[in-house]
C-alpha cells in the first residue's frame, strides 16, 4: 500500500470530520506525524484544490471539491435507482440491450445496462468507458453542450472502424442533426464494429444533462428503419426519467445556443443518421 496516500486520506477525513479549520500542529498530534509531514501533505491537498488555508493564523479546512465529487456519486446512485423502470420497459419493446451512460469530459462511462436476450448483442459492462464522439450516448449528451465543448475532442479524434468520425467539423454535423431529431444515432459502429445504436439525452430539474439512455445492437439485426422506430421508444424513455427526476418542460428538449461563431454546418457529407 502507499503510505503516503493513506496519510493524505486520513487527513483529508480529520478535516472533514472537523467543525472548525485546524492547525499543522493539532493535526499532527491526531494523526500520529510529523508537523512536516502534515505540512507538505496540506501543501499538495491545498495545490489540488482540496484544501484552502485561512490567513492570519495558518489554519486549513477543506474546499467544497470534496462535496461536488461525493454529489457526482449521489446523483449518479440517484439516475440509476429512477431510470431502472424505464430502462427495463425500453428493453421489453426493443428486445436489444439498454444502456444508462453520464459523460466524463471526452468520455461516456456506463452506469447500467439490460442484456439482450438475443444471443447476438453488444457486449459492454458498466463501468466500461468509451470514446464519447463515437457513440451514440455520447453525441446525445454532446448535443446538450456549448460548441465549443467539441474542441476538448481534437487530440483524440482518431480511426477505430471505418465509420469513424475523425473530425471536428464532421462530429458537428452529428451534432446538429442529433439537436434536430431529439436523438443521436450510429449505423455501423463508430468504435467497435457491427454495432448499431440510438440514444437520447436525460435532462434533470433544471435542464441540467444528466446522462443519456441508448439502445445497440449489432448492425446485422438493426437497421436505418428499425433505429427510426426504435428512436420514438428510447426518447420516450429518456423523457420519463427525465420527469422522474424533476424535469418538466415540454417534451422537446431545447436545442443548446451555439457558443461558437461557426456557422452551422451542412448534413449533405453525414454517412449515418
């Protein structure tokens, strides 16, 4: 075990469990350390943005960093607890295998999913993750951010199938399109081949992205007309648990402003809805 990561724990949890800020010395007294030690690990905790100290004494107590990730935590537990009815029903109407992603920064991580009884299916495993300009969860969720979000993507644009998007200007075209349709498609798998899937994005109270539910399955069983039919089911789905979680406004999610100045682009080079 590391040593010096478990002090950085333990200090982490005396200052959380603490009801006014503290000093080296108080510190290291209930932790069994060295003031230097207790010193240079508040340094390191304070350079993260764990920890801030307050002037003129010397004394530290915790930023809220640690209380937005436990949030993340409880948000998540609480999408997946309310999606499960929903993601059981869009799995009895499609036969094919459910997913419950939420994004983290270039990627979607799945939280949940509902095998397909077919013996062919996409085969994934929560808490896998995966390139989120190439999946549909992805650009569902992608269609809910700023423009400019897209350019976090450009050192990773790469090849994984032949249908691929590897540029910025040909993931805005999905994009736009997924804005447009209320739901994000893939044809042929854009990260493994042979998968075909749609998604659409789940909103929270206040219009907040959450995370997305998608349908896939391979690209022999489903195709443009069955992703079509399906998209209605998975939208559906995407707006109960949206309603579920406090979301009200109207079926339709709103479009997100553009906080780019380039134009919009055209749909005509798109190869998949």
């Amino acid at each position: 075990m590391d040593k010096a990561f478990i002090k950085g724990l333990r200090l982490l949890e005396a200052l959380a469990l603490s009801e006014q800020p503290r000093g080296v010395t108080d510190l290291a007294s209930e932790l069994k350390l060295t003031k230097s030690n207790v010193h240079r690990l508040l340094m390191t905790l304070q350079s993260q943005g764990y920890v801030r100290q307050i002037p003129p004494h010397s004394m530290y107590e915790l930023t809220t960093k640690i209380w937005a990730l436990g949030s993340h935590v409880i948000h998540r537990m609480d999408l997946i607890n309310v999606a499960r009815p929903a993601m059981m029903k869009l799995a009895e109407i499609t036969g094919e295998t459910i997913h419950l992603s939420v994004l983290e920064d270039t990627e979607v991580v799945y939280v949940d999913k509902i095998e397909s009884a077919h013996h062919i299916r996409a085969h994934t495993s929560v808490g896998m993750r995966a390139p989120a300009f190439t999946m549909a969860t992805g650009k569902a969720m992608l269609a809910h951010m700023p423009d400019d979000y897209l350019e976090r993507f450009r050192p990773h644009l790469r090849r994984y199938t032949e249908a691929t998007r590897t540029t910025i200007k040909e993931l805005r075209e999905d994009i736009e399109l997924a804005r447009a349709q209320g739901y994000s498609s893939v044809l042929h798998g854009e990260w493994r081949e042979g998968i075909a899937a749609c998604a659409c994005a789940i909103l929270g109270r206040s219009g907040e992205l959450v995370g997305a539910i998608g349908m896939s399955g391979p690209d022999s069983r489903i195709k443009r007309k069955q992703i079509k039919e399906y998209s209605v089911h998975v939208m559906e789905a995407a707006r109960t648990i949206g309603a579920a979680l406090g979301y009200s406004r109207p079926a339709a999610y709103p479009a997100v402003k553009s906080q780019s100045s380039d134009p919009a682009p055209s749909h005509q080079s798109r190869r998949a809805p």
